[in-house]
C-alpha cells in the first residue's frame, strides 16, 4: 500500500514499524459543540483507514483523543452557566451519536485530555530539564522553538519568515514571539490542576504529544488529522516529542482535505455551517458517507445540493441491482449455456482495481467507480434474459453480493440489506420533499379507477399531477408501482 507522507511530500510504500501491527494516532474534536461536515470527513477518512488496513491482515490500535480542556470550552462553559466539565461531556456524547449513526467505529482508545495531565507535567518537566523549555513567573510553561533545529519541517515554514509575522501580546511572558505555551497558569474561574509551577491547565498542544506517546509506541506508524493541524498543532507535536524524547516522533503524516459549502469556506457569519445534525435531517447517514468517499481524501470537497443528491442517486442504483441480485438467486431454472467469457473477467478486473485504488493512497473516489462498473455489469446480466438464465449467472451475482459484503466493511458502504436500505431511502426522501405517501397511494388508486373506466384524460392528468409532484407512475406486469423522481 502506498500512503502519502505529508512530511515527504510523496506517496511512500506503507510499512509498519512492527511486521503486521500498526499503531494511528488521530487527533479528535475540541468537546464544545455539535460536529460538522469538516469533522465527519476526517472521522470517515481515518475509519476507512484503519478498516482497510485491517482488512489487509493487519493488527491496528487506532488512538483517538478528546480535548476536553479548551479555552473555546471555557467560554462556551461561562455563556451557558456551566462547568467545563458538563460542556465537554455533553458534546463527547454528541460526538458518538453522531458518528455511530454515520458507521464511524470507535477508535481502540478514546483518552480525554483532563484524564492524562500528569503525563504533560511530566514531558513538560523533562522538556525544561533540557532547556527546551521554560516557567515564568505567572506560572505559564512556553516551548523554547529555535532550540528545535528542525522546526518547520512538517510544514515547510521558514523560521525567520514566521518571525516576521510573530507578536507578544500583552501579559505574555515569552522570550521569543515563536514560543509556544505549553501549560498555562490558572486564571479565576478556569479549571485547574496541581503542577510545579503553581495552579494551571495544558496547553493545546502538549496533550497530544503526551497521550500518543502513552498510548503507543513511538515513533507512530501514522499520524492524521485534518489539513488545518499540519500548522501549528503538529508541528508543535513533533517539537515537542522529538525534542524530549531524541526519537522521530510519526513514520507517516496522513492528512485529509478542507470541506468547502457551495464553493465557500464554512463560516456561522456566512450562514453555511452544516453541522452533522443538519444534514442527517434530509439524507441517510450513508449517503453522507458516500458524499465524503467520492473524493480522495487529499482533495478539498465542496458539499453542495447537487453533490450530495448524486451521492444518493447511485446509492439507489447499487441497492436496486442488489435487491434484483437477491431475487435472481432465488430462482432456480437455468439453461445449459455459459456467460460469455469476457464479462467474468471484466468483473474480476474490476475486483482486482478496487483494491489497487484502495492502495494506491486510499483512493475511495475511483474505488467507488470500480463498484458502480460491477454495478453496471450485474445489471446487464439481470436485464439480459439470456445472460440472466445462464447456467453460472448464479456465480457471478453470488460474487457481486460478496463483494456488496466487502464495501460494507471496509468502506461502510452499500452492505445493509437493499429492501431496508431502499425503504429507509423512500421515506427520507418523502420527508425532504414534504410529501405524503398515504396521499400518493390515494392518487394512484384514483389514476387506476380512471384508466379502468376509461376515462384517459383524468387518468393523464393524475399522472401528471403526481410527476409535477415528483412521483414516477411504471405500469408492470405484477401491477402499478411508484417511485419517487
């Protein structure tokens, strides 16, 4: 498998530190509001990551923290006359519903900040002890940055570029504008915690830095997160483990792209913050999912209306065939003829390219192409009676419901049963359209008494009513069906 290294700048062969066992560290949400589309991409990512990567055999502890100590906890914590604690426990909670109803599996250990503060007072003291580090007075702790002689080398900045930029602000008690705070002493009203310089709480950063190295065994196999921690967070990560600990600090950098809305950045003051409860109100949490894994995951990706409603469109078309597959296999009488040849070996190409898009860099965007071809080609063996009836028709539509099997645990896609999926899709989208199906029903019945009556012009125009309402009319031999356009 070829992963690419944000520190290299390229895609490397992925090999373990530790034959046939993998250690991630992925840094989580800060606990102080609901999840949103940005939040859902990365916990997508690094799911199918380590679903993939054990589906290859290997063993992989997947690290995945909560900060639950934060200024923005703080503040959300004095606006709604709460404790920090309440907050962050309220939103980690928001965190696992949101995620459980979008397949996301729980990470082999979820530590919370709050749970580890003395192991950053420890790394913090070991990082003093090698000047690298520093007290002041006030009892803040800052990262000591030009005593790391490759800071900058994750994220390609210049130190002298950064310095251009860098201010004190007032009440800061840093020796240089670069330096970072590592622990922060206590002001009235904050959480706080015993240390050696007095009363305080970590720092954003440190926490990481401390719970990776806890967790698992340094250097990590893989380190991710979203594009917007490369700088400061990880850079940070890797100044301050490196420079305690005199050992590389992560193997491989995986970091996923921005999610635009309608070609914007998200923002509250453009009115274009999608959480994932504003989302799930109008789609299935599968086609979510779907919408996130159409891109690779470097890419940036814009959610937009037209987007996500293709997402949905193929989704429908992949249960459908499923649906019919199941029906097929039911059936008994075959003919003594054969599939043409090459249509089982287009099926098993498509097999093999699946997983060579999934190695090459986890690339869902053509793996999902790879699924829609086998899509297309078990329908052309559905549509076309001969093929249908072929004595090992049956062996291809039996490898086509394998394969669904395998989607769905890799990718969390297209592995539920096709008549619940495609029901659970119907009402979904009776609710988006405010439509009524007991209303439909009644029209349709009415259309039927029409045609039987022969009355064609009452019977057109109830057709005509029920598209206008996006109702589809199909008359089928096993009568008269609707589906929604």
């Amino acid at each position: 498998m070829q992963l690419y290294n944000t520190a290299d700048r390229r895609k490397k062969e992925f090999i373990p530190a530790t034959p046939g066992k993998v250690g991630m560290y992925v840094c989580g949400i800060t606990a102080y509001d609901y999840c949103h589309i940005g939040h859902a991409r990365s916990a997508v990512v690094f799911d199918v990551l380590a679903r993939y990567l054990r589906h290859t055999g290997l063993d992989v502890t997947f690290v995945r923290n909560f900060t639950d100590v934060d200024d923005k906890i703080i503040n959300r914590a004095n606006q709604e006359g709460l404790s920090s604690r309440e907050i962050s426990e309220k939103y980690i909670a928001a965190f696992h519903e949101d995620m459980g109803r979008l397949g996301i599996e729980q990470a082999t250990v979820e530590p919370k900040a709050t749970e580890n503060i003395p192991e950053m007072i420890a790394l913090c003291e070991t990082l003093i002890a090698k000047d690298m580090a520093y007290a002041t007075p006030s009892g803040d702790v800052y990262y000591r940055v030009r005593s790391f002689k490759d800071y900058g080398k994750l994220s390609g900045r210049d130190l002298d570029e950064m310095q251009a930029g860098a201010r004190i602000a007032p009440g800061e008690e840093k020796q240089d504008p670069l330096d970072f705070a590592l622990w922060k002493g206590a002001k009235p009203g904050e959480p706080a915690w015993d240390s050696p310089w007095g009363q305080g709480r970590p720092g954003w950063h440190i926490e990481c830095s401390a719970m990776s190295e806890k967790y698992l065994t340094l250097p990590l196999d893989i380190h991710g997160g979203g594009q917007d921690l490369i700088f400061p967070h990880h850079e940070n990560e890797i100044a301050q483990t490196e420079g305690a600990c005199n050992k590389e600090f992560a193997r491989y950098w995986v970091h996923n792209g921005f999610v635009q809305v309608d070609s914007e950045k998200m923002s509250k003051s453009l009115g274009n913050f999608k959480t994932i409860r504003d989302i799930l109100e109008s789609y299935l949490p599968e086609t979510l999912r779907w919408f996130l894994l159409a891109r690779q995951y470097r890419s940036p990706i814009d959610f937009t209306g037209e987007a996500i409603n293709d997402a949905e469109k193929n989704q429908k078309r992949i249960y459908e065939t499923a649906l019919a597959v199941q029906a097929e296999l039911a059936q008994t009488k075959r003919s003594g003829n054969k599939l043409p040849e090459d249509i089982r070996k287009e099926f098993d190409s498509l097999v093999t390219a699946w997983s060579t898009a999934m190695d090459d860099d986890l690339n869902t965007a053509a793996a999902l192409g790879h699924i829609f071809s086998m899509t297309r080609l078990a329908s052309r063996v559905l549509e076309d009676k001969t093929l249908r009836k072929s004595a090992d028709a049956p062996e291809l539509l039996q490898a086509f419901d394998l394969q669904r099997k395998v989607w769905g645990k890799v990718l969390g896609l297209c592995g539920q049963d096709p008549a619940g999926f495609l029901n659970d899709l119907k009402n979904m989208r009776l609710k988006r359209g405010n439509l009524n199906s007991a209303e439909i029903d009644r029209l349709v019945a009415e259309r039927q008494e029409a045609r039987a009556a022969k009355d064609f012009a009452k019977s057109d125009a109830l057709r005509d009513e029920l598209h206008n309402m996006g109702v589809e009319i199909r008359d089928t031999p096993q009568g008269v069906v609707w589906d929604l356009l």
